[in-house]
C-alpha cells in the first residue's frame, strides 16, 4: 500500500500536540474505525427518558412505524400555518 511517508509523520505530530485525554479520545476513535465497532461510551451518560424514548423509536423503526422528515415538516407546517 502506497502512501506519502509525511502523512504518518502528520499524524503522528498532530497526536502528539494534544492533551493525554485527547489522546485516549482519539484512540478509542482509531481502534473503533479500524475495527468497525460503535462507541456508544455517551449512551451511560443519557438520562433514563431519552435512552427509553430513543429504545421506543428504534423498535418503532424495526416495525415499519416510520414517518418521512418531508411528511413530518409537511404536517407541522399546515397544522400551524406556516410558510418556507
């Protein structure tokens, strides 16, 4: 695999001018793309209602239970009135 050798040296030096905590933020990043995972670290930090609200949406997703975002703006603007 070709590439320019000063591309590494880039990243290597951008890495380093950040911060230890940035650095394991960055890692996690690079191990996830390398090894095709999600990091869903944020999801522990969600309040209760959204984490079940977000559950709801998905299984209402996985039921067909779907509404375009154009239908949706449609519904909102002519229920309220508005123009754009």
């Amino acid at each position: 695999m070709a590439y320019d050798k000063n591309t590494k040296q880039k990243i290597i030096s951008e890495i380093e001018a950040l911060t230890e905590k940035e650095q394991e933020t960055v890692l996690g990043l690079v191990e996830n793309y390398i090894h095709g995972k999600m990091d869903e670290s944020g999801w522990d930090e969600l309040p209760q209602a959204w984490k079940k609200r977000i559950e709801e949406s998905m299984r209402q997703g996985d039921e067909g239970k779907l509404v375009l975002n154009e239908d949706a703006v449609a519904y909102i603007r002519k229920k309220y009135g508005l123009n754009g």
